[in-house]
C-alpha cells in the first residue's frame, strides 16, 4: 500500500509541475501554487523526484526564496489569490448550503490574512520582469 501511495504522489508531482511550467509561459495559468504542490508531492512520493525538483531553474526561480525565508513577490502573492479565490468562487455560487458558503468565506478571509501577514512581500528581481511601480510601493508601506 505504501509503495501505490508513493507512485501517486510521485504522479501529482508531474502533473503538478508540468502545470507549473506552462503557467511559467502562460500568465493566465499561475506557476507558484503549482510548483509547491509538485514540491510536496515529490518530497513525500520520492527522495530522488525531490532532488531533481529542488535543482530545477524553475524551482529555484519561484520557490527557493519561499522555501528558504517564508517570502514572495507581490505578483506571486496576486496570482495565487486570484486563482485560488477563482477556484473558491465556483462551489460557492454553485453550493447552496449555507454552512458551505461560510466555510469557504472563512477560508478565503484567512488566506487573505495569511498571505498578508504571515508571508513576506519581497521585490522581484530586476532582471525577471516582474517588478513595476504598485509593487515597489505596497514593498516600502509593508517595511515602514
């Protein structure tokens, strides 16, 4: 049973970073939440997929800053939201439990407020083309 569990880990981390990276191409497809998915399935499906993962430029380029200091770029904090708030939206106007709803409304509240609070804004690095003038300023406010 252990080793079945191993291989479907190890099966969602390929998609899961497969997905990460088209969404490194693809703006309309996030890459960060992808890519730590695929970075938790490895680690728990295979010590070699995790290695190999941990030594791509895609994980270096997205991941390590978080892995390593709890930090993100604003734009990577935005297209998380946004994508998880749009995967959140469909069962809560699909659903028509009440109970559902404010669990999902409770959720999003404390995604918001961990993201806000609990995870470091960073600026991006110059040469990747995702800086720009709102995030330089949401970085000064948040270090004042």
């Amino acid at each position: 049973m252990e080793k079945i569990k191993k291989v479907i880990y190890i099966c969602m981390g390929v998609v899961a970073f497969s997905l990460g990276a088209i969404g490194a191409f693809l703006p309309i497809l996030p890459t960060t939440p992808f890519l730590l998915l695929a970075l938790f399935c490895f680690s728990k499906g295979s010590k070699r997929c995790n290695d190999w993962f941990v030594k791509t430029k895609l994980y270096k380029k997205y991941l390590e800053e978080f892995v390593n200091n709890r930090a993100m770029t604003l734009r990577q904090k935005v297209y998380i939201l946004l994508f998880a708030d749009t995967m959140i939206a469909i069962p809560l106007i699909v659903i028509n439990n009440l109970y559902v709803r404010l669990f999902l409304i409770v959720l999003v509240l404390f995604k918001y407020y961990y993201f806000i609070y609990r995870i470091k804004t960073i600026k991006a690095e110059a040469d990747s083309g995702e800086g720009g003038p709102l995030q330089v300023d949401f970085y000064e406010q948040q270090n004042r």
